[in-house]
C-alpha cells in the first residue's frame, strides 16, 4: 500500500459512513465530507471512492503530504481532516519549531524529513491533543478526538516501522 492509501484508509474508519448529528458543526457528514465543507455536494450520494479522490485532492496534495516521510504525512492527513489544514502544517510546524505560517514549504519539509520520526509523532499528537482540549466541542466530541489522535501515531509509528 500507498502512504496515501494507508493514510486514507485510516480515515475513512475513522470518520464512517453517513452521519447527521444535529451538535457536529460540518453538519451532514459522508465519509468526513461535510457539508459545509462541500455545500454544492450530494452528501448523502457520495461514495467512498469519490471521498478518497476528495481527500487526495483537497488534503493530502494541499497539505504536501507526498513530500512528507510516510509516518508523518499520516498524522498531517488526519488532522487536516480533522481539524483543518491549516491547523494541521501549524501543529506540524510547531512540533518542528519552525514558523507556523499554517503551509508546509522548504523550511518546514526540510525539518520533516530531517527529525527523528519518534519525536514529530509524540510532539505533533500532544499539540494536536492539547488544541483539542482548548477548542469549542470538546465536552461532547473530545474523548473519540483524542482516542483518533493517539491511534493515528500508533498507525504513524507503524507506518516509520515498516519504512525502516
């Protein structure tokens, strides 16, 4: 498999089938795809594979994660679904101590690819916990937030294995 599709797949466990609950802002979900995030889409006829070319497209390429070392293009890849991609290259950047300007360029794929994968997975998951904590939601979606973030550097981990 892909890092892609590694990574995809992650999150389409993750994230399930069609969902409509009235407290998630995205409101009408499918596959993750909100509809807010999409608010010209069918949700409700979307398929799985027209949520993976989605995901590629407006996350994965958006946020460089081709460029990234596979165990951290995974956590970057959740998170911009999760929380945003720009969120997701500032917690990125952060957990690089480089400027988080919110887009992953040379300076911050350069400390990417440069760090030990160990401590991107363990600083990148705290900030990702810790913003999950401070953010507005938190009472009603936190404990699944944080169980995703903590088995997303568990694939991650598993993801440096298998390249090493």
């Amino acid at each position: 498999m892909t890092a892609f599709e590694h990574a995809v797949a992650f999150v389409l466990d993750h994230e399930g089938g069609l969902v409509e609950n009235p407290v998630d802002p995205g409101g009408l979900t499918n596959h993750g795809i909100s509809q807010r995030a999409y608010p010209t889409l069918d949700i409700r006829a979307l398929t799985r594979e027209q949520a993976t070319e989605l995901y590629r497209v407006d996350y994965w390429l958006a946020c460089r994660c081709n460029d990234l070392p596979p165990a951290v293009a995974i956590l970057v890849f959740d998170a911009a679904v999760n929380q945003g991609s720009a969120t997701a290259a500032k917690l990125l950047q952060r957990a690089l101590d480089v400027s988080d300007d919110g887009v992953i360029g040379p300076a911050t794929l350069a400390r990417a690819n440069a760090a030990p994968i160990d401590m991107v997975v363990v600083r990148f998951t705290s900030r990702r916990i810790q913003r999950y904590v401070e953010g507005r939601g938190y009472v009603t979606f936190g404990a699944g937030w944080i169980t995703r973030a903590l088995e997303c550097a568990l694939a991650a981990h598993d993801l440096a294995r298998e390249a090493s």
